[in-house]
C-alpha cells in the first residue's frame, strides 16, 4: 500500500533541486540509501576516458596528417603524443637540466618549473632513456589518485554523490588528455587538491608544504595560498592565528624559483623574459597569434567557448552553495587567463580549478546526465587527437 505521504515527499524533493540543493540531498528523498555515483562509476570513467585518450593516439599517429613542427621527447608509438608539446621541453630538462642560452628560435627551459621534472629525473635516473614511459606513467597514476583526493574532499564539501560524480565529470572532461601527457599538471591538481583537503582536516603545516610544492610544480600555485589560508582563517573565527602563516610557503616558493632564475641566468627579469618569448603577458598561457583580439580561427572560438562556459558556471556558485573558498580558487585561476591577456592553454585553467566538475555535478538530473557525459568522450577523442597531431595546443 502506497503511503500518502510519498506524493509530498517526491513533491519536496523536486522542489529543493529547483532552489540549488545538492543532488545528494534529493537523490536521498528520492531513493533513500541508495547513491547513484560511486567507486565503481569513478573507476569506470578513470579506465574509460584513458581509452579514449590512447584511442587519439593512435589516431593521430595512424590516421590524421601530423604538424611536421610538432616535436616529441619519447619517439616510441604512443609515448611520442603523450609526450609532445612542453614534454619534449620537461624530458630535456630531464636529460641535460637547465640552459642559460635559448634552446629553439629564443625560447628558455627554465621557463618551465622545477619540480615536475625533478621527480622524473629522480625516478629515471637508474633508466635515463625510460624517462619518456615513466613521466606518461606517473602522470596518469597523479591524476587518478588527485581524483580519489577530490572525491574526498568534496564529500565534506559538496556531499557524497556530487564528489563523485565532479570526478567523473572531471576524468571524462575534453580537455583531460593533459592528464595522461607529459606535463606537471596531474601532480599541480594533486597537490592543490591535497592542500584543500589538508586545510579542511585542519592540518596546518601539510597544507603549507603542498601549497609551497603546487608554486614549485607551476608558478600559478602561489595564488592557491589565498583560498586555503580562508579555509583557516574562518575555522578560527575570522581571526589571524600564527599557524596560519604555513600558508606563506606558496608565495615564498614562488618567490624563490623566480630569484634562482634571475641569479641562474644573470637577469632579474629572465623569467619574464622567457614567457614573452611565447608572448605570454602574465601567469597564463599565451601566444603571439592567441591574442583575446584574435579569436577568427577555430583554435581561438573553442578556447573563447571554454573560457564562456567557465565564467556562465560562476553564476551557480550561490545556487549551488558552494563554499567562498572555492569560488576564490575558480575566480583566480580565470583572472589568470584574463592578466595573460589570452586564451591559450584555458582548458587547462579550468581543469585545475577543479570547483568546476562540482558547480557541472550540480546541474539537475536529466538530459544533461546522460547527454554531457557522451559529448563530453566524443570532445575528448577529438581534441585528443588534435593535440597530438601537432593542430591544438593543449
């Protein structure tokens, strides 16, 4: 028998997703004990987006017409996508360290931090020529264990199924295949996610190290210290306590990565100089022909839709209640993209700022569940494989 209260309970339930209240909340009302998103979901999205991933590979080394530009630290199939771009830049930091003079056409290896390829150097240096395979390695493993530290972290914040499914959403987004290159960014969402994390556990001095680790992995990881250090600062009753100042590692890290180059190459503004040999203007990422005035190509319209659907997000931070903290984060890391004065590289900007995957978990349940994740995998092949044949620059 059917009791006549389930009518005003699903009535309710409908109700609070219309106001903002998180899925978790409704999904609760609606099916009590029972949670729509978890590990299993994850760890199908994690193996199944990484194919998708690898699918591009291949398909930009068998099927699509490679840029002839487009150069590679590892040539070996598979490895030679997966470690193209500022790869080929990080394994040769790898291989012979740091350069005072210009490698290619003026451009400077100590553009790109420290601490990425540190770890592989570390790792390799009993197999110096397995440093290709070990970096795309490692970089997967970061990625998969900066999902397990989001879903944690989110379940304090945004509730259990919205963790979840901000992973899942996160693992599958098209821009993710950075995620499995080369690059510093599986361990820069490490160790930012990790710093939120240790900040909510209360965890002062390992929320400090992680902050510092983040500006030495990319120099944007300075600005981090600013939304981890409210977390404490509103715990302790908007009061400044000396356990706070762990939180100065992340500028002083940054501090001191850009002193070490301008002693390493003899100039002050070295470090600056070497971005705008890319034509970078700021912390983000730039290009000469990547300007916000240049939006005509292809390239330049997804980038610009990107940034659009990062900033329109911003308007379900209250709907959504997601706490001031992560805001903070998501306003800076686009404000980093605006100071760049471009667009290039924004898919990573709003990957790392990862209070995104919970502001999309939060839309409501219907077309966009099912419709998102399928476009979202087929958006994934294609710039996948656009980035590894040489023709978008992750």
């Amino acid at each position: 028998m059917t009791s006549p209260r389930r009518p005003f309970r699903i009535l309710t339930s409908m109700a609070s997703l219309r106001t903002g209240a998180t899925l978790s909340t409704s999904a609760s009302i609606l099916h009590p004990g029972r949670v729509a998103f978890g590990w299993p979901a994850l760890v199908a999205a994690i193996a199944l987006s990484r194919a998708v991933v690898l699918a591009g590979a291949v398909a930009a080394e068998q099927v699509v017409a490679r840029n002839p530009l487009l150069t590679s630290g590892d040539q070996a199939p598979i490895l030679r996508s997966l470690t193209a771009w500022d790869g080929w830049w990080y394994l040769g930091i790898v291989r012979d360290g740091y350069h005072t003079a210009p490698l290619v056409d003026g451009y400077h290896d100590y553009a790109f931090l420290p601490l990425w390829p540190a770890i592989i150097r570390l790792l390799s240096w009993p197999w110096p020529s397995l440093a290709g395979p070990i970096a795309a390695i490692l970089a997967n493993v970061l990625f998969v264990i900066a999902l397990l530290i989001l879903v944690r972290l989110g379940e304090a914040v945004v509730g259990r199924e919205r963790a979840f499914l901000g992973a899942i959403l996160l693992a599958i987004f098209p821009f993710s295949a950075i995620f499995s290159m080369a690059y510093a960014e599986s361990l820069f969402l490490c160790l930012s996610a990790g710093a939120f994390l240790a900040a909510e556990r209360d965890r002062r001095a390992l929320s400090g190290v992680l902050v510092g680790l983040a500006a030495l992995a990319r120099l944007q990881g300075a600005v981090l210290a600013l939304p981890v250090w409210l977390i404490l600062f509103l715990r302790d009753g908007r009061r400044l306590r000396v356990s706070q100042a762990w939180l100065g590692l992340g500028p002083l890290a940054a501090a001191g990565v850009l002193l070490g180059i301008s002693v390493f190459a003899g100039g002050a503004g070295a470090y600056g100089a070497a971005q705008a040999a890319w034509g970078r203007a700021g912390l983000g990422g730039a290009a000469p022909d990547a300007t916000l005035a240049s939006l005509l190509s292809l390239v330049n319209v997804v980038q610009l839709g990107t940034l659009l659907i990062a900033v329109f997000l911003l308007v379900y931070l209250r709907p959504d209640r997601i706490r001031l903290p992560y805001g903070i984060l998501i306003v800076l890391s686009l404000g980093l993209v605006f100071a760049s004065g471009s667009l290039e590289s924004i898919g990573r900007h709003v990957m790392t700022a990862f209070p995104n995957a919970w502001l999309l978990a939060g839309r409501p349940a219907g077309w966009f569940r099912v419709g998102w994740p399928i476009l979202s995998l087929v958006l994934l092949f294609v710039l996948s494989t656009a980035i590894f044949a040489g023709r978008f620059v992750p």
